[in-house]
C-alpha cells in the first residue's frame, strides 16, 4: 500500500479551517540562541507554508538534539522556530511547552493559515520509550490538540527512522499523509537502489567505518567503485598493511574491512583508498602538516604519531575522476577536518566534482550537507541534498524507516 500524499489531503478533504499536526525536522545547530545552518528550516518550509496557504491550522512538532527526556533551555525549539518566523510568509509562534497549558491554549487560539510550534518533542520522555504504551499515551496528547477533525503529515524525513511517538505512532490515530520532503527523499533512495544508472559511484567519509559499515555490505554487489576517505579510511588502510601514525582507528574493524576487500574484488567493485594523505603533527587549525604518500604517513618531518586529518591531493583528483564519469553519485561524509581550512581540500574537490557533474548526485545529509554549504556551495550545485544522514544510511543498508513505513499501514 502506497502512502497518501499531502496533495490529496489539499484537493480530497480540504483543509481551510482544520488542524493539521505536521512532523517538521528543525534539528538544527545553534550557536547559543542562534542557527548556524538553517538548511532543514529551509527544507520544512515548502510543505508548511503548502497547507498554511491552503488555510489549514498547522501544528509543527520537532526536536532539536538529546535532551534525554528532560526541559533544558539548550535545546529549546525556539531559536528554529524563530528563523521559520523570520522565513515565512504567515506568522508563527512557538508554544512554551509540548502538550502541556501553553500548548493547548496556543492551538485553541490558532487562526487560519497561521503555524504554532511546540516545544521539543523530546522534553518529554515519552517520545522516545521503548514501552509502546508511553509512546501511545504521548501521541493521544498530541493528537487531541487537532480536536475531532485533525490530520497527521509528516515530512521529517531526518526523523523516520526512529521508532518516535511524533514520527510512529501519531500516524495510526489519525488520517496521516507523507509530506513532500519525505515522498522526495524515498524516490530519490529507490532510485539508488533499485535502478541506478551506471556507472554507480559511492562516496563514503567522516570517522568511523562502524557508521558505515552495514551502507559497505549492502552496496558491494551494486556499486562499480566506493570511495573511501574520512577518518574511516585510516582503518581500511591499516587492513591492507599501511602504518597510519596517530590516524583515527578502529582496530575491532580491521578484519572486516578485510572481508570488505576480499568481497568486493570478487564482485567486481573497487573499494578505492587514498594514496595519499595530508598528515598534521597534532589536531588544529595551528597544526604543522604535509602531504605523505598512504604508506609513509609515520615519516613525517615532524614525528611518526602524526594524524592524517584529509585525504591528499592526488586522491583527491582520483577520486573526481571517478566522480565525474559517474553516472549516479551518493556521497556521505567529509573527506576530513573541513572545519579547518587546511584540511578541506579533499572535501571541496569532491564536492566541486559533484557540483560540474551531469550525474544523478545525491549528497547524504549530516555532516556532508553542511560541508558543501559552509564551503560555499549552493544547493542548487546539487541533485538532492538530503535531509537525513542517519535515514539516509538506514534506507542504503536495507532496512525499513518506522516512521516511512506507519504512513503505509
């Protein structure tokens, strides 16, 4: 059974006057009280001003961060919902609790084509138990601020796989739609899994091969070559043999990424390293460094224990190169520190890369998605940028997303 769509919500049932609750994703990070990437306000935007216009009452759930259960000024929605306000065509105000007197006064009080948002879901532990009961109990509450004639749609795609009251068990307790973030998402995932056109490039960083290992298994028989750089590659470079100083290790893994090896070469897909590698002598922006080849990273003027923190500029143009006779590219995770600017090289190129691409190119949300954009880049340089990192993964490993999969029951 397919998912509903908010279109259908708009044109079947109408929804001028009736509340709609929607699961936004406004995770997003601050600095203190102020955002400093406002990609996925951006990205929620679209369908909440879709119903506003529409003349629906629209309750935005989200959350920001892991408050654990508990309210911490922190992680209040507030500095989001404030830059939804300040992006908006309609006004928006911001509940001072989830489900409590704020909140149900707030929605009492809604108008017509205007937006409340509530304070973080998970200030309330309920959202995320483990005992269905409390999450049940939890999603009633919610339900019952859209009185007798509510509607549920989420387009929290950076959401749907957690198992959450606002993501899961809201869909079974009212008519429930999938945004147009989320129906976009799971295309855009179908696409590189069930029918990518070749050749099928993927681009795997950030630090840990853990993260991605089970994304490794599942695409090994799929992709023609994965690219690996981050500080995952310094595991699979010790696998083959390399000395790696100081670079990040996950010395349980090491096996594994042996049989990753072995196993792709049988199934006719490169597994690609970095042959070289930009070498600190400590990590920070003040850090002597300098280009090693991948096996002589512990013969660097300045000691053996130095850190790789980029892949080289050789295994950087490989890489585009791979990248530009792609025709689908997936990317997810930084080819090292892009924080500091003498460790971004690696992930500029491959960004660059994607951007004069006429390929299929998805970037995979988290820390990929905010490189390109505090690099520079627009969106638009882009296929798809997701949303959603650990959804993203989650789908390329081959598992099914709860909050995907309640809008199909």
């Amino acid at each position: 059974m397919s998912s509903h769509t908010i279109d259908e919500l708009i044109a079947d049932d109408g929804v001028r006057g009736r509340y709609v609750l929607v699961r936004s994703d406004l995770n997003v990070p601050l600095d203190g009280a102020t955002v400093t990437d406002d990609g996925r306000v951006r990205a929620s935007l679209p369908v909440i001003s879709k119903l506003a216009e529409a003349g629906a009452k629209v309750i935005v759930m989200a959350h920001l961060g892991r408050p654990k259960g508990q309210v911490d000024a922190k992680y209040s929605i507030a500095p989001a919902a404030n830059r939804l306000n300040e992006l908006a065509d309609f006004e928006v105000t911001t509940a001072e609790d989830v489900v409590g007197d704020s909140a149900r006064q707030a929605a009492a009080n809604l108008a017509e084509g205007n937006v409340l948002v509530l304070e973080n879901v998970r200030f309330d532990a309920r959202e995320t138990s483990k005992v269905d009961a409390e999450r049940e109990e939890f999603a009633k509450e919610l339900a019952a601020l859209t009185g007798e004639n509510g509607a549920y749609v989420n387009d929290a795609f950076g959401a749907v796989h957690r198992k959450h009251a606002s993501v899961y068990d809201i869909a079974g307790l009212l008519p429930s739609y999938q945004g147009d973030l989320v129906a976009t998402e799971v295309k855009v995932l179908k696409t590189l899994t069930e029918a990518p056109k070749r050749p099928y490039v993927v681009v795997l960083g950030g630090s840990k091969v853990s993260d991605k290992l089970a994304v490794i298994d599942n695409l090994l028989g799929k992709a023609d070559q994965l690219l690996i750089g981050g500080g995952m590659a310094f595991t699979f470079l010790k696998a083959q043999g390399y000395a790696i100083g100081g670079s990040l290790l996950e010395e349980d893994q090491i096996a594994v990424c042996q049989e990753y090896l072995q196993r792709a070469e049988k199934l006719g897909c490169d597994i690609i390293v970095p042959s070289d590698v930009v070498v600190a002598s400590k990590f920070g922006a003040d850090a002597e460094h300098e280009v090693l080849a991948a096996d002589k990273i512990e013969e660097a003027s300045f000691g053996s224990n130095g850190l790789g923190l980029d892949i080289g500029p050789k295994s950087a143009e490989l890489f585009a190169s791979y990248i530009t006779s792609a025709n689908t590219v997936f990317w997810n995770g930084p080819m090292g520190v892009f924080e500091i600017p003498a460790f971004a090289e690696g992930t500029r190129t491959v960004a660059q890369a994607l951007a004069d691409s006429e390929a299929f190119s998805v970037v995979g949300g988290g820390d990929s998605a905010a490189a390109v954009r505090a690099l520079g880049f627009s969106e638009d340089d882009f296929g798809h940028i997701s949303t959603g990192g650990g959804a993203s993964l989650e789908y390329l490993e081959g598992k099914t997303l709860p909050g995907v999969a309640a809008l199909e029951g």
